[in-house]
C-alpha cells in the first residue's frame, strides 16, 4: 500500500465552493484517503461554539465502494461511512432517512493508492494480474473484458473512453495476441498492443518507451473505465443529487478527463443527461442550478507540489429556489 493514498486537488477552492452550513448535511461520494471528508469535518466543528443556537449539528456521509478506504476511517460522530457505489446514492440516502442534502462533492478518477499499488492492475509501470476492480467483489476484471470482448467492442471502449485514434489497431493487436494465449497481466497487455519494441522488466516495474506512455495510459484508463461501469455510476449519481440538493444547496465536482468533464459541464448547465437547456415563454432558462465555478484549474503551485492536480477541473453548482 503506497504511503499517501491520495492528495485532494483543489482542496480550498472545493470546500470553499460547498459553502458549508452549521446544521447541514453533506455527502462526499468519493471518500478515498479522506482528504475532502476531514475538512468537510473540521469546518462543520467550526461551528461548535453555536451548539446551543441551533437545534441541529451538521452531518457528513462519505461513500466509497473499496474496502482499502476502510483503513482510512475516521472516529468521529458526524460521520458515517458507507460502503458502496456512490450510484447507489438515493438507495443510501433513503436508509438513512435523509430526504434533502446540504451539498455534495465528488473527486472523480482514481486516488493515487490505486495507481501506486501493484496488485491492483491500475497501472502499466507494474508487473500484476489485469484486475481494475474499484469493488475487489466485483466479479468482472479488465482481464475479462480484454480476453471476452470482440475487437469490434474493443475498440469502441479504446474510442469512447480512452479518446485513442488508433483505438481499432491495438484492439486488432489485443486479438491476434489473445488468440496464442489468453492475456491476464498488464505486461502481457502492453506487448500485445504494441508488439514492437517489448517492454523491459525492472523487478516488479515495466519500462516502456517514452512514446508509448501517453497511448498506454488512455488504454488503461479506457479498461477501467470500462470495468468499473464509471460513466454509468456517474449518471445516476448526478440525477440522484439533483434530486437531493435542497435550494441553496451547492454540488462539487472534480473531473479528470474531458468525458465525465463533458457530462458534468452539461448537466449542470441544463440539469439533466441529455444536457438540453429549456426554456420558457420568454426565452429564460429553465435549469435547476446556477453554475458557480465553470471548470477551475489548479494553480501552478499546486501543479508543482501535486504533479497529477494538472488534469483537475472544478466545478461547482448551486440549487435554485
């Protein structure tokens, strides 16, 4: 297990963005290393002292589907963890006899624990099984769908979730290899999608040419996509939010990658899926949020402290009355 699990981006920007209440609710769905939990926590404790002027303390519900972010749990009695899909969000919710939400953030992508441990499969730099699993009981490995899907679906999820051009040559690769033998770890992935030259082992690490680097990690990131159904989890956490938020309450996201960028951007500009914007008689929009931070950026002294804060964008929407 890596020393850091994970360092939230933007942690100021996106809490201050969540502009938390005494007495509020709050989700984070993606609890990972407890970053963004802890200071939703610390800054709910500002407001102690008010204790005897509100009837309510406020309440934080962190989500997270992998059992290694159990390790990070946090003693604390406005918190409560739960152990699942943050797509599941309305199901939890409605357990919990929680009807409204003050806010919630989501820090979508992966936590660095995931890319820096080995056996996980996440990444291309290690020699592992081909596993990919956010849930480790879930029954569908990145090996599964590498071994199990035709190359026409290959490269499909090479084109739609990776962004690779040359999606339909490695998936062609993948095939031509995978029928000399099945493909079950990430070495044997990579030189079956670029056959020439092999990739070198150092130990338990893979060295691969440097113009390799950028395709093999829109592949794995396609893969996991893929095997984690992260897109469609997305969606129906964001309608479920939708749902939840009360007016006033406020939703913040991280994305990492222009396509969940690209829903999260539309859905908060139209408030749904499909991102169409209506209106009214009079031309107004007709849309549940207003937009209050439109894809932030880290700064570049983040960048330089946090290499992996460059690809962040925020964004942050309010509930209107």
């Amino acid at each position: 297990m890596a020393n850091v699990y994970h360092i939230p981006a933007m942690l100021t920007e996106t809490i201050e963005g969540l502009d938390i209440k005494p007495e509020g609710v709050y989700v984070d769905v993606t609890f990972g290393g407890g970053g963004h939990s802890r200071a939703i926590l610390a800054k709910l404790h500002e407001f102690e002292d008010l204790r005897f002027e509100i009837s309510n303390l406020g309440h934080l519900y962190s989500f997270d589907q992998d059992k290694d972010a159990l390790s990070n749990a946090i003693d604390d009695e406005r918190w409560t963890f739960v152990h699942s899909n943050f797509r599941y969000l309305r199901n939890w919710m409605d357990y919990y006899g929680v009807e409204q939400i003050d806010g919630l953030l989501a820090d979508l992508g992966v936590s660095f624990h995931h890319f820096d441990c080995p056996e996980r499969g996440f990444s291309f730099r290690f020699s592992a099984p081909l596993d990919m699993r956010m849930n480790q009981t879930a029954k569908r490995t990145a090996a599964d769908i590498v071994n199990g899907y035709s190359e026409e679906e290959l490269a499909k999820v090479l084109w739609l979730y990776g962004e690779l051009k040359n999606g339909r040559q490695i998936a062609r690769n993948i095939c031509r290899a995978r029928a000399q033998k099945p493909i079950e770890r990430t070495e044997e992935l990579v030189e079956a999608a670029y056959p020439h030259p092999l990739p070198k082992r150092r130990g338990a690490e893979i060295e691969v040419p440097a113009q390799y680097k950028k395709d093999l990690a829109r592949m794995f990131q396609a893969l996991r996509i893929e095997v984690n159904d992260e897109m469609g989890a997305l969606r129906e956490m964001l309608v479920a939010a939708r749902d939840l938020l009360k007016p006033g309450g406020r939703i913040a996201i991280l994305t990492y990658h222009s396509l969940e960028d690209r829903l999260v951007k539309n859905f908060l500009r139209s408030g749904n899926l499909e991102g169409t914007i209506e209106k009214d008689f009079y031309g107004n929009a007709l849309t549940p949020f207003d937009v209050i931070e439109k894809g932030r950026e880290a700064s570049s002294d983040e960048v330089e402290r946090n290499p992996r804060s460059r690809s962040a964008k925020l964004r942050v929407a309010e509930k209107k009355s």
